[in-house]
C-alpha cells in the first residue's frame, strides 16, 4: 500500500480456494452379445472415471432395460444377462448407466450404453422328411390333375370348388393310413412326386428304387413295374419327380428312397422310416433320429373301380377287377359325370375322380367302361403270408383229419394258377431282417402241413407262388 507521501507498506494475504466435486466421466460403450446365451453371460464392462482422487464409483442402469434383460455391478460396471435374450424380440438395447461418486455433494453422469444381439442360427439335428407320395400322369389334363391334387380332407363344397383353389396342380395325393393301400384305378401312372419337409440336395436317380409284386393282367401275363429313367427336384416346391420308362400296370409297388443320398442344408441326412398302412402323428417321415430309407407301397391295378375283393379260381383276392367294377362304372349315376371349366371351375357333383380311368375329365362309355371291361380278370397278387395264415386255420380248425377242405384246394389251385402266370418280385435286395431263421419258418410252415410236399425244392416252388417267397433272404433263394 502507498500513502500520498509515497510511503510504502506491504502485507501478505493469503486466499485459499476450496476444490468442488467434480461429476464422472462416463463413455458411451457399444457392446454385442449372441442371443440364447445363458443367465449371467458377461456382456461389457462399463469403465467411468473421476478427477476427484480417492472417490468411489456406483453404477446402475437407469433406463432402456424394459424387460429387466440385464443387471450391472454397482461396484465394477460389468453388465451380464439376467433374462431371455432373443434376436427375434430385440435385435438391440440402448441402456442408459448412470455413474453417482461420493463426493458432498454426489455428482452423476448417464451416458448411453449400446448392446447388440447377434442372431444365432439354431444347430440342426433333425434329418429331412417326406411329407407326401403323389401319383402322375403325364397323359392327364391340367384340369384333372389340378383336381385330384386337392386334400379331401379340407372343407369341401357342392360343386368342390376348392379342389382348383387349393395352389396345386401336381397329382395325386396317396392318403397316409389304412387308405394307403386303397388301389390306384388310372393308366397311364408314369410319375411319382416325393414331397420333403425342407430343401434337401444330392437328390439323382441314384437315390430312388422301385421294385415290388406284379400282378397279373386280364390277358395273364405279369403286370408291369417300370425302371426309372429320370429324377429331378425342384428347390421351390421341394419335390422330387420321378419319371418312370412305362406306366405301371397291375402291381403293389415299393417306392424306396435312399436315406444316405438325400441331406439337408446342415448336412443331416434322410429321416426316413416309415410304416405302411399307420398314418404317422407327425405327418411325415422318420423316427427323429437322423437316418433311414424310406419305404413306400402303392397298389396299382388300373379298372379296379370299386376296390372290391372278388374270386380268381375259386380264391378269394383283395384287388381284382371284375363284372362289379362293370356294373358299377355303368350305373347311371357315375356314367357321363365330368369336370368342367365355366365360369368357375367346378366338378359335377356325381364326378368321381377314380371312374375317369385315363383323367381327361370325363367318365364315358367311349373309353372308361371299356377300359374296365378291357380288364376284367386282372388282380393283385395275395398278401404276403396269406396263404400260410389260410392254410394254418384251416388245419387249426380239423387238426385230426390233416385233410385240405374245398377251399384250401381251390387256393392251391389258384396259386398254381399264378405260378404259371410266373408272378415274380423285382427287386435288387432280397434281404430279410430275420435271416435264415426266417427261411425255415417259411418251409416249414408249408411242408408242416403234409400238402404233398416231398422236399424243401417243392416247398421253396410253394413260398414262391403263395408270395412267402418275398420274404426268404437271399441265401434262400441262392440255394
């Protein structure tokens, strides 16, 4: 300090400056986090600082966590899971943390916290499946074909509209269940469509066998059973289409397809097991363990209308065509019923699409009822092992006697009857899970009976015409 006579006094002040609390540096993190991970997967840690030494940190989320998805340590900032997290329910969080020191007063920040979820395919272990066995034409009009595809389990109406509404125009749709072995009626079946449940690859003509027990035809010679000349799948549909070198005439046909040549996206392979006759719960194919051929039968005998059982030499046959189908063809009622394509497609409401025998759209006297009558005669093949369940009650039923009654003669004769018509099996595997246990049984099963069987050569001539013969290995049949 100077006065006005320029003296000059100093004195020292001192001024202290009291530090405030300042509030935490918090960053904005960005973090990722796969979806279906398990509770109390590690996410990110959120790291905050403070100028202010010798402060502690607290962290919480404050927002952004609506369905309480994640916890964070107060004490650390390391956010994990706490709920479901799904990439389907959200693809991303945006969680405000907010950061409270100690200081007097507290100070806080909140910063945005951003966690992505990936989405994770799920790991597939489930083979593919066959979900339907359909049956073509190549000879068939669209119209028929777009009508016969329809499942006639859905809502119908008078004039079953629905059938040309329905998306489809492939063919015919063998019902899974007892239907199963409903006989096919149509010529001409030169087409069989595998449907899967998924896209599948490796799919040739490799992949798929047909074989099975011919029948015999109206001029008694041995139905036919096509080869396969070609196979091709459609990715968009799913479906194989397999074109046969002829149509297939009077025969129960087998539809194998291989299990080790067909797999899906993930590299599974074929889920094919199947049993005939049981529709499935599923719906489909398989036993869900990846793996297994599938194995379908189709019956196949073109004229049978009423898909009636009838007499063949005095045997009583399940699949036969005979005067029945005639009459029933001819019935005022089914005679002349037609699709027909006005101003809406719609079918006559006495049209039954297994009367118009060649699916041009008309039951007529011109072509389908001579088509029939053109067949009379023709039947399938007796069903495995039914002769030796006939004989085996017979003899049941007049054990003392060991005599064969009237119709056990008559079943013998009608089995020499198809031995001489050389009904055979076509198959490349005779293979039979019992093995040679099996063979005995079926030898002995005939030879048992004293039916002037006089060595197991004779036997073996029996099994083939009684079609036990299907069922020997191939040892069997190599003896």
């Amino acid at each position: 300090m100077t006065d006005d006579d320029g003296n000059v006094e100093t004195q020292v002040i001192s001024v202290t400056v009291d530090s405030l609390n300042d509030p935490p540096v918090v960053p904005g993190d960005i973090f990722a986090v796969d979806e279906n991970v398990v509770v109390g997967t590690v996410v990110g840690t959120v790291t905050a600082s403070d100028d202010d030494a010798g402060q502690s940190l607290s962290y919480t989320i404050t927002s952004g966590d609506l369905q309480g998805d994640f916890a964070i340590d107060p004490a650390t900032g390391e956010i994990t899971t706490v709920g479901d997290i799904d990439h389907e329910d959200f693809d991303t969080y945006n969680l405000t943390v907010t950061v409270t020191d100690n200081g007097d007063p507290a100070e806080s920040t909140s910063a945005t916290v951003t966690i992505n979820v990936n989405d994770i395919e799920p790991e597939d272990n489930d083979g593919p499946s066959i979900t339907a066995i359909r049956v073509n034409s190549t000879t068939w009009t669209d119209l028929f074909r777009d009508f016969v595809d329809y499942d006639e389990d859905s809502t119908s109406d008078l004039l079953r509209t629905n059938h040309f509404n329905d998306g489809e125009a492939a063919g015919y749709e063998i019902p899974f269940g007892s239907e199963q072995s409903t006989t096919l009626t149509w010529l001409g079946l030169n087409e069989i469509l595998v449907d899967f449940d998924e896209d599948v690859f490796g799919v040739d003509a490799g992949d798929f066998q047909i074989d099975g027990v011919a029948g015999v035809n109206a001029d008694s010679t041995p139905g036919a059973i096509p080869s396969i000349i070609n196979v091709e799948y459609d990715a968009s549909a799913r479906r194989a289409t397999v074109t046969l070198n002829q149509a297939i005439q009077a025969a129960a046909v087998n539809v194998t397809v291989l299990s080790d040549g067909i797999w899906d996206a993930f590299g599974n392979p074929l889920d094919g097991e199947w049993t005939n006759d049981v529709e499935p719960a599923s719906g489909k194919s398989g036993n869900g363990i990846v793996g297994g051929d599938f194995e379908f039968r189709l019956n196949v005998l073109p004229g049978d209308v009423d898909k009636s059982s009838g007499s063949v030499n005095g045997a009583v046959v399940d699949n036969v065509v005979n005067t029945s189908d005639e009459i029933a063809i001819e019935a005022p009622s089914v005679i002349n019923a037609q699709l027909f394509d006005g101003t809406v497609r719609a079918a006559a409401p006495n049209y039954d699409a297994t009367f118009d025998l060649n699916g041009n759209g008309l039951v007529s006297t011109v072509f389908d009822v001579p088509a029939v009558e053109s067949r009379i005669g023709s039947y399938l093949f007796q069903p495995v092992s039914t002769m030796s369940l006939m004989l085996a009650g017979s003899f049941a039923s007049n054990p003392d006697s060991q005599e064969l009654g009237h119709e056990d003669e008559a079943l013998l004769q009608f089995q020499e009857e198809v031995d001489s018509t050389q009904l055979k099996t076509v198959s490349a595997d005779w293979s039979h899970s019992e093995g040679a246990h099996r063979d005995e049984q079926l030898i002995e099963t005939i030879a048992s009976q004293e039916v002037d069987m006089e060595s197991e050569a004779d036997a073996k001539d029996q099994l083939l015409s009684s079609g036990e013969w299907d069922l020997a290995s191939k040892n069997l049949h190599d003896a």
